[in-house]
C-alpha cells in the first residue's frame, strides 16, 4: 500500500480556481463590512462636553442591580460541614 504523498507529482499539482475564488469573495466581504463600518462610525454623535467620561447614574437607586448573596461553606462544633447564606452587602 502507497502512501498518498507519493502518489502527487508536486509538478502537475497547481492551486485552484475554487480557492481562488473563496479569497476573492473573502477580500470583497472584508472591504464591503469595512465601508459599512465606516459609514455607521460617522452617524455616532459624538459630543465630549456632554460628561461622555462620567458612567451614567441610574434614574432610581432602588432599581439598580443588586449583587446575589454569597453562600460560604462552615463547619458547625461536630465538624459537619454547613451552608452559611451571607446576604448581599449594603450600599
């Protein structure tokens, strides 16, 4: 039994139109997203004087995302391991 390498004359063997087609087709998505993004960069209004270095504040304390409680593992005085339920820390 021949090993496939042997059996491919490196002479006759020649890239094809398949690949080259995939590049082209590769190199034309890649400049037609990258006009794309250039167009959708140039709607942002962009303005520094509006604090854009500043995070926004929440409108309502109370609604803002609340950390989940934390659950530690504990030994009680026999050595048999507990689950000990912190709640979430305050603000």
């Amino acid at each position: 039994m021949t090993s496939p390498m042997a059996e491919i004359d490196p002479n006759t063997v020649r890239p094809g139109w398949v690949a080259l087609l995939i590049v082209l087709a590769l190199g034309a998505a890649t400049v037609l997203l990258w006009r794309n993004m250039g167009k959708q960069l140039k709607k942002i209004d962009f303005d520094p004087s509006d604090g854009a270095g500043a995070p926004p504040e929440p409108a309502d304390p109370s609604s803002a995302a609340t950390p989940p409680e934390t659950t530690d593992k504990a030994t009680d005085s026999s050595g048999q391991a507990t689950d000990r339920v912190s709640p979430a820390p305050d603000r």
